[in-house]
C-alpha cells in the first residue's frame, strides 16, 4: 500500500476531504451539458423504457421512418441455412454465432458474458483469434494497413460455437473468474473479478501455438450515425500519441483498412476501434457472426477455414437476384441506415444535485480527458446527423488501459494493452434495456464502479482519484454516469 493510503487510514475522512479539493484544482473542468440534450434534435424525449435504445432519432422524416422499420426488420430477422425456399433470408453459417443481429444485441443493448459453468453457446459474446505473422507476405500486410490480424489457420477470425445441422460447431466457451480485493482510501472494500477463458470441445483440431484470443461482448447500437459524423479533424485534434503536454494522456486513432475505398481510414467502431465505418462494422459482423455474405465479404461459406472442408462445400444463399450474396446491397443500406439512425436517449435527473456534483467530479478528477463530452457533428453528412451538438463522452482513440485490461491481441495500430474509449451515453439505462450492468470490453465489471477500478495505465491517475474521493463523492459520480 502506498504513503498515501496509509495516512489517508490513519487521519481519516479529514485528509480525504483535503485530497478532494486538492483534485478539484488540479485539473480544468470542462464543459458541462447542464440542460443541453444529449443528441440535439435528434435526441430521444421518451420515458426510458426497456425500448429505449431501439427507437429512431426524434427528427426523423415520416420519409424516412420506412427505411429505418425495414432495417429494423432486417436487424431482427432470423436467417435459416440453405438451401431454403425462403431465398430472401437463407445462407445461415455454416458455423455462426447467433441467428441474427438482435440475438447479441437484444433491444439493441449491451451483451454480456456466459455464465460460470454454461453448456449453451455464449450468445452476444465472442471470442476472437489471431496468431503472429507468419511469413514475410503476412508482416507486408499488417505493416501497410490492409489486414488487422492474421487469422488463426484452422478456426479463422473469431470462435464460432453454433453451426447448421450436419456439421459440428468449432468450440465452446467455458469461463471462470479469478477474483482480487482493492481497498479505497476510506477503507471501503471492492471485490474486481477477471475472466479465465477456455475452448473445450475443439471440432478442426488443436489451435496454433501461438493463438491469441480475446472476448468480447456486444456493444450497445445507439448514437452510431451521430459518431461517424464526427469530423476527422475534431478526433485528430486529440490526439497526443508522444504526451507532448506531459499529461499522462497519450491516445491516438486507429489506422484500418477500408474495403469499400481500399484504402487506410480513421478507426472508429468496435472495441479497438477496427472498422471506419458503420457499413463495415456491419457487414463484417453479417459474415463472422450470423455467416451472411455481403459485396464486401462475399464468400458464401464465411468465416469457414480452408481447414474446415465439410464446411466451404455446403451449399450457400449467394443469389443473382440478391447481387450474387446473401444480403444484398440494398439489405446492407437498410440495415446501415437503421443502426446510423437510432437515438439517444435524454438525459435523465439532470437537475439532481447528487448528479451535478457528479457532472463536476467526473471533469475534475480527469474522466473527461479521454471522454471527452461534446462535440459538434458534420454539415456534409446526412441531414438529420449533420450539425448536431453531441454529448457522447468519447474520444473514439486509442488509449493503454493497462495490463490488467490487456488482451495482448494487437488489431491495426492497437497494441495489446490499448482500447477505444467507450461512447457513455446511454449507460445509465443498461439494466433496464439489457437486465443486467456488466460492462467493459468483456463484460468482468458487475457495476459501474467496478469498471472505474478496472481503469489502469493512461487512465490510472484517474482511477487513483475516483479511489480517494469519499463515499459520498463517488456515490455521486456514479449517480451522474446513471443519469446519462
């Protein structure tokens, strides 16, 4: 334990409270959304309700309304295998993940992990594969930006544990957790558990030597659209990849593959921030997830390994009348549309007391570095995301959150210890949406301080600051993160 934990327990609340204010002028505070709505006209004014997140924006046209409910549609629709003679939605797999994008992101909310001890597949959580480059060809690619990863050989880009029927899933998902204490700086006592993964069951053979695995769980879909009309500028603005102002602060964008222009663009989606656009990070997961070829993945057997021969010679849905895949462009334009388009919901409590304070500590304490709370969104964008004054609490950069957080999976220009700073808004609502508030990339914080204390490396000064404020301090800046 540290000097400073141990006379913070020897003077008590007295030295606390004297620490508080030292924190409070430590750092400048940043803006502060008071009575501003958290997505500007496009901001959903509804009661929260376990619908919230699946709403469209409030200044959707009535035009517009028809190609979100189809999207809508095409979000919930369950895929069958083929051959079907429903042409419109077979191609299922053959090995996947779940039946269609609502299964991991139900009500279009956060996943989470499977449970200790579950048979079943682990639904709205993934784990993905990559190895080392193997050769000069495989260190070319990553080194230009055209690949993330270099696949595992026989299972592919991520684990599949369900398949169609006549042919074995690749492996299952058992978890375990190995739990630690943290003491705070009043002596309050918090449990952190972190997740121990094994495949059982391999169906293709053992994995490479030098797999490298990381879980992952759905994220929430609101407020998509709106953080892909942020402008590169405003990111780039950010960035401080060298910590030239000394504030321990060093993030920096993702570089990836855009394979639609075929070439580099900004990283924005996905928990290392691994796809440029939102039509990407849909149509890939179409082909890892559900195992639904798209124009920009258009092998029918999908994530199927040339090590998997059974499954690259099953029948597919590609179809001449669907532009020669599964999903056509047209399916992945409404598909794309609906997930740019759904709102965010208000802020709620904002005139608490408990939650201005909290507001306040959350920019004080240095939370507001990387999430950074507002932004102003682009004018030549679509006209119903475009010059919007947005609340998302987000950098969208890459940061090191430190080896307790670290996969030691690089994708792109992350390391192993690097994530994307999560968009906050929202969160407050995960139990009501989701029922349940596990969080982080992995889903091992039960609770939203529990996530806090997970915050390490770039993020660890302020972690240290969120662990000395008092209990009702905290208590506060929680009531503020349960606002938004």
């Amino acid at each position: 334990m540290s000097v400073l934990h141990h006379t913070l327990f020897i003077v008590g609340t007295v030295a606390i409270s004297c620490l508080t204010a030292e924190i409070a002028t430590s750092l400048p505070l940043l803006s502060i959304q008071g009575n501003a709505p958290t997505a500007d006209a496009a901001t959903l004014h509804k009661p929260a309700s376990p619908n919230a997140f699946a709403q469209p924006a409030s200044n959707l046209s009535f035009e517009e309304r028809m190609p979100f409910n189809l999207g809508h549609s095409l979000f919930k629709k369950l895929w069958v295998s083929s051959p079907s003679s429903t042409t419109a939605s077979d191609g299922l797999g053959p090995l996947f993940n779940a039946r269609s994008c609502m299964r991991c992101h139900v009500r279009d909310g956060r996943g989470h992990p499977p449970d200790v001890g579950q048979l079943k597949p682990a639904t709205s959580t993934v784990i993905h594969l990559s190895i080392a480059p193997q050769n000069e060809q495989q260190e070319t690619l990553l080194a230009q930006g055209k690949l993330g990863v270099i696949p595992e050989p026989a299972y592919g880009n991520q684990l599949q544990d369900m398949s169609i029927q006549g042919l074995p899933a690749e492996g299952r998902i058992a978890l375990e957790y190995d739990e630690h204490t943290v003491t705070l700086a009043d002596g309050e006592q918090v449990s952190l558990r972190k997740p121990r993964i094994t495949i059982t069951d391999l169906s293709y053979g053992p994995f490479h030597p030098d797999t490298m695995m990381s879980m992952r769980v759905a994220p929430a879909m609101v407020g998509l659209g709106l953080l892909e009309a942020i402008s590169e500028a405003d990111l780039l603005a950010h960035e401080d990849p060298e910590d030239l102002n000394q504030d321990g602060i060093s993030g920096h964008a993702n570089r990836v593959w855009d394979y639609k222009t075929q070439q580099t663009a900004i990283g924005r989606f996905g928990w290392k921030a691994g796809h440029p656009t939102i039509e990407q990070q849909n149509s890939m997961a179409l082909r890892n997830d559900i195992g639904i070829s798209n124009t920009l993945f258009p092998a029918g057997f999908a994530d199927c390994t040339e090590a998997q021969s059974l499954c690259q010679s099953l029948p597919d849905g590609n179809s001449q009348h669907l532009d020669g895949v599964e999903a056509s462009d047209d399916m992945v334009k409404m598909l794309t549309f609906y997930t740019q388009h759904l709102a965010v919901p208000d802020k709620r409590n904002r005139h608490s007391g408990s939650v201005e304070r909290g507001e306040q500590l959350f920019s004080r304490i240095g939370c507001s570095q990387c999430h950074i709370p507002s932004y102003q969104t682009r004018s030549d964008t679509v006209a119903s995301l475009a010059d919007q004054t947005i609340w998302p609490y987000t950098d969208l950069l890459l940061h090191d959150m430190g080896e307790g957080l670290a996969d030691h999976r690089p994708e792109y220009q992350a390391n192993g210890r690097e994530w994307r700073t999560p968009a906050l808004w929202g969160i407050g609502l995960t139990q009501m949406v989701s029922g349940h508030t596990q969080f982080l990339h992995d889903g091992r914080a039960r609770n939203l301080q529990e996530a806090i204390l997970w915050h390490g490396g770039e993020a660890d000064a302020a972690r240290q600051h969120y662990s000395q404020l008092t209990a009702n301090e905290r208590k506060d800046l929680i009531q503020f993160l349960e606002s938004l």
